[in-house]
C-alpha cells in the first residue's frame, strides 16, 4: 500500500532520514517505534509532502508520489494527525471538523459525515458550538482524529495519538483505528506508548537515526528482547554487538 | 448636551473610519506577521488615485472612486505582497517592518513630488446638511461615513464568520500549520487578506480625505492611529481594532472639544500608554490568541 524506497531527506541542510525503506501492506495497522528524535514524525512529514526529499522514493500502490504537496495527498487519500495540538483554536468544533473536508467537492456529502463522526464522538456533538481551544487536550485529540475520517482517507498517518488522553480514551481511539483497519484502512501510527500500542497492531516498524532497524509483526516485535531493551534507552547496536 | 452629541457622533464617526485602517493592519499581521508602518500612506494614497482620475482624466466620482479601490487592492494588495512582503520576510520580521517604513517614505514623498506638496481639495461624497437629532446638530457625512465605515467592517467580520472561505483565512492566521496539513490553499488566504487590506484601506481614504484636504503628509497621524488603535484593541482581533479605532475617534473629538485641541495629538498616545500599563494584552486580547 505504501512504500519507502531508500529516502534520504531533512530540514535544510541537516539530514535526518539516512535511508529510510520500508513497506506497509493495505488494510493495516503499523506502529513505529524509536528514540526521541529517530525521525519518525519526520517520516510522516516526508510522506505528506512536508519534507525536503533529497532522495530515494515513496510509492502508494505502485505510484510514485514522492515530492507531492500536502494538498495532492490529500487527494490521493491520505490525511495526517501530527504530534501535538492541532485545532484552529478560535474556531468552533464545528467548523473543526468542517476544516476536514475542506478539500472535497462534494460538501452535502462531508456535512453529513460530520453529523456520523459526531455520533461516533458523541462529546463532539455536545460541545459542537464551543471554540476548540476550550477543550481539553484528550477532547481535542478526538477532535483531530473525528476530523481526519471525514475524507474517508486510505491511509491515515498518526502521530502519537496518546498524548495527554486518558488511558481509557487511548483504547477508545485504538479501537476506532482497528475499526477502520477492519473497514479496508491502513494505518501508520507512532506510539512512546509502545507496548499497547504494538498490542494492537499488526506490524511494528522500529526507527532508529532515520533508518529501518527492525520491522516484523507487532507480536514478534512485542516479544524481542531488543525492543524491550530500546525502551529502557540502549540502542540496537549496543545490544547487538553484546 | 447637544454638543456632546454632537462631538460623539463625530468622534464615533472619525473613529469608524480608524477602525477600518486598523483591522486591516490586525488582519495583516495575523496572516502574515507583517507589521505595515505603511499603513497610513496606503489611506493617503487611494485618494490621490481618484483625484488623479478625476481631475487628470476627468471621469465622473463615482467611477473614478471604483477604479480607486480597484487599483489599491491590486497595488497595495498583490504588488505589495509580491514585492515588498514576500521577498523580505524571509530575512525576519524587522527586515520587512523596515522596509514597510521604507516604503511608507517613498509613498509619500512620490505623491509630494509627482502630484502636489500643498493640500488639494477632495469633493465630498455626501450632502454637507446636517440633521437635528434630540437638538443636536449632526452632519449627513459623519453619518452616512459611520454607516458606511461599520458596515463595511461587519460585512467582513460576517465573510469571515460565515462563509467557508472566511473560515480558511481564520484557519491560516490562527494556525496555519494545520492549516496546510487539511489541503486549505494557505498562500491564497493571505493573498486574500492583502486584498482586503488594499480595499480597506481605500474605502477609508474615500471617507476621511473630505474631512481634511488630501495631502501627501495625511497619512502620519493616520498611520499612528490605526497602530494605537490596533495595540489597544489587542492587535490579535478585528473586534478588537474596532473598538480601539472607535475608542480613539471619542477621546480624540471629545478632548479637542473640552479640553484643548492643541493636545488632541497626545491623546491616543496616553491612551496607548494607558492600555499597555493596565492590560498588556489589549482591551480584548487574549494571550493565546495564536497557537503556533
Ligand atoms: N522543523 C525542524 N527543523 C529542524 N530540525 C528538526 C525539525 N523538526 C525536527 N527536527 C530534528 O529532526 C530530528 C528528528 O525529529 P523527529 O521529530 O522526526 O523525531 P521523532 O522521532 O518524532 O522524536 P519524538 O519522539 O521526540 O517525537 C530531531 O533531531 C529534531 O531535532
Ligand atoms: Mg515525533
């Protein structure tokens, strides 16, 4: 479904993806791992057309899109849910969600959409007419992730959904995602929360210093020992030259 | 009490025209981080393009006054974004604030030179009658400028509020990063927001040069007014702008008539001073009003 060829990329001058390959089948769900500052949300904004790309190529169904703008990924069905905040803050809710299909020509078709997710986020429909910058972190958060279903994308790029919900909200945003993965999506997603987030995915991805150190399915990564190392702080080398 | 009517209704009326300039500048600077100390030559300028149509060229006032916005969207809109702004706010932002001072310089020394130095009369758009109201004497054109001032204000607060493409603008002044990542084309937001600015900004010239004499130095006081007004409404709000272009606009004509029009200049300074000792945020700004 969507696949890394080699990429080389950064900001400026400074390099941070040293060759990043890997390959995602259709309809799942793949969660990287990594350091801070391995370069996994920089991953994402390579393949949303974010990135300066120096080199190597990025393939979503056997097409080409690499260098493509955020717009033309748009189109092509895939939608973004960065690290962090990500509402208009003086906005409504409402015109949140809207934002979401923004691009489409069919907007009947995305305001009943929004009426859909907002029954799937019931909180959205409650506070629908509130300015979002008045929700809370976990409230936002499902409003970014309401926002990005209106477009009813192929592939969802998320990064770290978790942060700042609470444990309950994070199972209830997985369970949307497995959802979707049921319903044909694929999924990337970086998670610090590793482990259940590596539970409820199919594949895991482990990023280090811009590159692909292990990719396997989620329950062979989950039981590596490796993996367990990396989250008390060692590195993959360290750990495979001792 | 008549004579406060009186002066009040000038002073709102003043003000309105005030308020325009300085929602332009709040608007430009929530798009794009551009601080325009060109703010005042650009309410200068539009009126000099319709006495130059009218005068020079002889077309009719309500024509030339059309091409005069006309051309000030497309001048102090497009070309000032394309050949001013862009090209220096990618050296920072003092750079750009620089050059907009430049530019404001050039402006009015063109117009000095390659129009007139001295004030040229400006014809006025409204009957000069004036009504009674409660006994107070009010002049149509502090009306009909305080309709047409607010009006024009509310007509873009509401686009901005209700239409999608409003919603794109608030999106890219507010968060722009987001923004982009939901596809909204956030070069064309701000190129929309210098148009309106450029529209603004003659419609503005339009109302007040009647009042005074068009003249290459009016846009000093103008500029500085439209700042204050600006930094006291909380330069991050259009609701904001307005009531600090309203608010000046009162003080201003109700100090130079009951206190002493030789001071009326100091005025909207103590004012600024005022609002940045008690509420550094402005009136009604809000210290988050952008989240980057
Ligand atoms: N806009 C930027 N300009 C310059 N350098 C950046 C920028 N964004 C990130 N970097 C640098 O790129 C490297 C990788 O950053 P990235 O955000 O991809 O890491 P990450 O793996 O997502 O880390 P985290 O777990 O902290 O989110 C870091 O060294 C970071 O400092
Ligand atoms: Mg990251």
């Amino acid at each position: 479904m969507l696949e890394l060829k080699d990429l080389h990329g950064g900001y400026g001058k400074i390099q941070i993806l040293n060759g990043t390959s890997f390959k995602i089948p259709p309809a799942s769900i793949t969660t990287v791992i990594g350091p801070n500052g391995a370069g996994k949300s920089t991953v994402f904004k390579a393949v949303f057309g974010l990135l300066n790309i120096t080199s190597g190529q990025i393939l979503m169904d056997g097409q080409d899109v690499t260098r493509r703008t955020p717009k033309q990924m748009i189109d092509a069905g895939v939608t973004y849910v960065p690290q962090g905040r990500n509402v208009v803050p003086q906005l409504s809710v409402y015109h949140n969600l809207e934002l979401g299909g923004i691009t489409s020509n069919n907007q009947a078709r995305v305001r009943d959409r929004i009426e859909q997710v907002m029954d799937q986020f019931p909180m959205l429909r409650q506070f629908k007419d509130r300015k979002a910058i008045e929700l809370s972190g976990g409230q936002q958060k499902q409003l970014e992730v309401a926002r990005t279903l209106l477009l009813d994308p192929k592939l969802i790029l998320i990064d770290e959904p978790s942060i700042g919900l609470s444990p309950n909200l994070v199972q209830e945003v997985f369970r949307t995602l497995q959802a979707l993965r049921d319903q044909g999506v694929t999924i990337l997603m970086v998670e610090q929360n590793a482990k259940s987030a590596l539970a409820m995915s199919d594949y895991g991805l482990v990023l280090e210093l811009g590159q692909t150190r292990m990719h396997d399915a989620a329950d062979k990564l989950l039981a590596d020992p490796r993996v367990g190392h990396l989250f008390l702080g060692g590195h993959i080398e360290e750990e495979e030259t001792a | 009490m008549a004579e406060f009517i009186q002066i009040l209704i000038s002073g709102l009326s003043a003000g309105s025209i005030y308020a325009l300039a300085a929602v332009g500048f709040t608007l430009l600077w929530q798009a794009s981080q551009t601080i325009n100390f060109a703010q005042g030559e650009f309410v200068m300028l539009p009126a000099f393009f319709v006495l130059a149509l009218t005068v020079k060229l002889g077309l009719p006032l309500p024509l030339a006054i059309i091409l005069a916005i006309f051309l000030s969207v497309l001048l102090l809109g497009a070309v000032f974004k394309k050949l001013v702004v862009e090209p220096m706010i990618q050296h920072g932002t003092l750079p750009l604030v620089i050059a907009t001072i430049a530019l404001g310089l050039l402006l009015k020394e063109g117009v000095k030179e390659f129009y007139s130095p001295l004030g040229q009369p400006f014809p006025s758009l409204f009957p000069q009658d004036v009504l009674s109201v409660f006994g107070a004497a009010v002049s149509i054109p502090d009306i009909a400028n305080f309709v047409i001032a607010m009006g024009t204000i509310i007509g873009l607060q509401l686009f901005l509020a209700r239409t999608r493409t409003g919603r794109c603008m608030q999106a890219t002044a507010q968060n722009p990063d987001v923004a982009q990542i939901l596809g909204v084309d956030i070069k064309k937001m701000v190129l929309y927001t210098f148009l309106i600015n450029g529209a603004l900004a003659a419609i503005a010239s339009v109302l007040i040069t009647p009042i005074y004499l068009a003249k290459f130095s009016n846009g000093e006081v103008l500029g500085l007014v439209a700042f204050i007004a600006a930094i006291v409404g909380g330069f991050n709000q259009i609701r904001g702008a307005l009531v600090g272009g309203l608010l000046i606009g009162v003080i201003d004509n109700l100090s130079a008539g009951y206190v002493s029009a030789e001071y009326r200049q100091a005025v909207p300074m103590l004012l600024l001073i005022f609002v940045i000792l008690v509420r550094p945020q402005g009136l009604l700004g809000t210290s988050e009003g952008r989240a980057v």
